[in-house]
C-alpha cells in the first residue's frame, strides 16, 4: 500500500513539484536508517543519482521544485524504501545530515560492493555523477543501472545534443591515471 501511495506522489510531482517539506521527509527517513554514527555505517550497496531540481536556475521555465528537491530525490526514495524492506542496508548522499561533510559518500562507496544507479536526464548532466560512476569503475563495484526517466524526446538519458556534455567535460579533465576508466565510463 504504501508503494503504490509513493507511486502516486512522484506521478503527482511530475507535474505539481516536489516541494521542499516532502524533500526533508526523504532525509529524515534516509538518516533515521543509519541508527549510528554516520562514521560506523558501512552497508555494502551505494546509489547514485541527481536530485534534478527543476526550476528557473537549471533552465525550466519556472521553480516547480523546493530547493534541493527535485524528481531523483522521490526515485531514490522509492528504491532505498524497497531495499530497506528487503533487509538491505544502502547509503546515498541524502543519508548525511545537515551540515556534515558529503564527501563521505566516497569512503562509502570505496567499501560498497554495488552501486545501484538512478538514470535520468539530470543524472547525466551531472559532473559529480560522473565523478561516482569513475570511482564505482575504480573501485570494481558492480554497477546496477535502474532507467527512471526518458529525455522529453523520448529517447534515452544521455543520447540528445548535450546530453552527457558535463561528463564529457569532466572526463576531459581527469588524470591520466583515471583516463581509461572514464573512457569506460563514458
């Protein structure tokens, strides 16, 4: 029951918004899943998403979404809430409190031994996104990719003009050490 309300709620989103109460529930219920220190959590699975806000700032025509809310946010959401169900424990950028450092996704996700990857528009004009999906590569994680959302062409995430342009950019600027792995990324 509760799945089909969250299905409800991110079809409504689509059009009404996700506003920034509903963007701190998220938080509230990622962080009371640690149950401790954020320092001794270690869960084996890391998502990768971009929240994709939607508003004036990022192109839109209008602010449909609260500040750091947006449609990647609900989609990570619903998968963390079906593998919590499941008994699998996973962290995400969201699962870090106000104020604490978020850098410390990456020494989570150098321990993880799978990365489950939000795939949405957003996600691929994301440099940050690129930089986890070039570290999961280094790292050897097993990267599962879940497809949420199409461009408004209907095609593919990434496969417009432009799209994938920020992780083309950042892959342009890696070391050399990292050069094939962003190839493989890319």
């Amino acid at each position: 029951l509760m799945q089909a309300d969250l299905l409800k709620q991110i079809a409504r989103q689509a059009t009404e918004g996700v506003t920034c109460a509903e963007g701190q529930r998220v938080r509230d219920y990622f962080q009371s899943q640690i149950g401790r220190s954020v320092d001794e959590y270690w869960p084996n699975v890391i998502i990768s998403y971009a929240t994709g806000t939607r508003d004036k700032w990022h192109g839109h025509s209008s602010d449909l979404d609260g500040e750091g809310c947006g449609p990647g946010m609900m989609y990570t959401d619903l998968i963390v809430r079906h593998l919590e169900r499941a008994g699998i424990s996973c962290f995400t950028g969201l699962h870090v409190e106000g104020g604490y450092n978020w850098h410390v996704y990456f020494e989570k996700l150098r321990r993880a031994k799978v990365m489950i990857v939000i795939m949405t528009p957003a996600f691929f004009k994301s440099a940050p996104c690129f930089q986890e999906q070039l570290e999961a590569r280094k790292h050897g994680l097993h990267v599962i990719p879940l497809l949420f959302q199409l461009e408004a062409n209907g095609n593919p995430p990434g496969a417009v003009e432009g799209g994938g342009a920020k992780w083309i950019e950042a892959a342009e600027n890696t070391s050399e050490e990292d050069k094939q792995a962003a190839h493989d990324t890319l």
